[in-house]
C-alpha cells in the first residue's frame, strides 16, 4: 500500500510540474509578443504577409492601404498588428472598417492574416479578441466579414466559426461562376468575446478618440484569415 501511494504521489507531482511549466510557456509568449496600431511603416511587411496567402488580395491590399487610410479617425478605420518581439518582426495583421455611414453599429473586418510560418500560435483568436474589444470601445454592434466558398477557403471559415461568426448569407458566383461569397456576423459582446488559447499580449496604450459621425473608408472584401 505504501508503493502505491508512493507511486500516486510521483504522478501527481508530475502533472503539475506539466501544468505549470504550460503556464509558464504561455506567460513566456505572450511577454514576446505586443499588439499595437499599424502605421505606414509597417505596410511592406504587412502587404508580405498578405501575398504569402493570395496574390489577389495582396493587389486589393495594395490600394485599399492608401496613405489616406492612416489618417482616417479609428471609428472609422484601423488595423493592429502583432509583433513577435523575439523574431523581431510581424507576424500577424487584423482590423476593421465602416462600409455603410447609415448602418449604426455596424463594422467590417478587415485585412486579417498570420504569417504562415507562425500558425497554429493563437495569433489569429488574439488578434480577433482585440479587435473585437476596441469595437466594443466604439459601441459596435455586429461584426462583419466576406469570404469565399471556395474549399482552399475552408480552413478560414472554420477558424470564423470558431470566433463566433455564423453564415448570414451566400451570394451564389459572386466572385466568378462556382465560387459564391459568403456574408458571416458576430453580434459583439464582452460575453462573448475570441477566447485567446494563451494570455493575450499588453497592447500598446493609445489615446480614446472623440466619438465621430461613421462614414465609409473602403469598398474592398476584407482580407482572409
């Protein structure tokens, strides 16, 4: 009897080392890592990410980044990106934008991707919880975004589901005949925020904007994640 508790002691010693050392590697990325506002400077890096993913999308991005666009007053417009502070680089984009000054509450989502190379992270849930949670800041009602129906795609529809997106509507050939586009919202709340598989990273603190009249900032389909 003595060996057996012996032997129930060790393992349960071990599964809590294990559990801790989990919670500390996660506490360890997430101190890597920083959110915060993409500015110009990051556009080259930003429109590399894109192209890594879809050549279409990176030409789109290419004009929907105008100069212009970083000017644009943030409950109207703006995107975050994710650095990884060890590799010294970004390694993920997301953000949001109004289509419809008439629709109250109502955002788009923006250029959303992560670096191939750096999948299956959690960048992706951390990079929706904080646009999610500045929306909720702006008193964001929905939330959101186009995508195609295309199987290449499917991945990404299954990471939107997982965030809390539902399909709303299917525009059957929209993008050409076979390939339908594919309307997914998120009605925001705190409850129901992108749960991060980690801790999320300290963002980057910037100033509260006055509250402004939306109006439109692009026309383009939002990225894909």
């Amino acid at each position: 009897r003595m060996d057996y508790f012996d032997e129930f002691g060790k393992r349960a010693r071990r599964v809590a080392r294990d559990l801790l050392d989990g919670d500390g590697r996660a506490r360890e990325e997430a101190a890597n890592e920083r959110l915060r506002l993409m500015t110009p400077q990051d556009l080259d890096e930003v429109l590399r990410i894109i192209r890594l993913h879809d050549s279409d999308d990176y030409q789109s991005a290419r004009h929907a980044f105008s100069s212009e666009r970083f000017s644009l007053p943030q409950d109207v417009t703006a995107h975050f990106v994710l650095e990884d502070l060890q590799e010294r680089r970004i390694v993920g984009v997301s953000g949001y934008f109004v289509d419809d000054d008439e629709a109250q509450g109502i955002y788009w989502l923006g250029w959303t991707y992560v670096n191939p190379f750096f999948r299956g992270r959690g960048h992706g849930k951390i990079l929706m919880r904080h646009v999610e949670e500045r929306l909720l800041g702006w008193r964001a009602r929905k939330l959101y975004l186009s995508t195609s129906g295309l199987d290449k795609y499917a991945s990404a529809v299954k990471f939107y589901e997982r965030c809390g997106f539902t399909t709303e509507a299917v525009l059957r050939d929209y993008f050409r005949p076979g390939e339908d586009k594919l309307i997914m919202a998120k009605t925001l709340s705190r409850q129901g925020l992108t749960q991060a598989q980690r801790p999320a990273p300290r963002a980057t603190q910037t100033p509260p904007e006055p509250r402004r009249e939306l109006r439109a900032a692009e026309r383009s389909d939002p990225g894909l994640a």
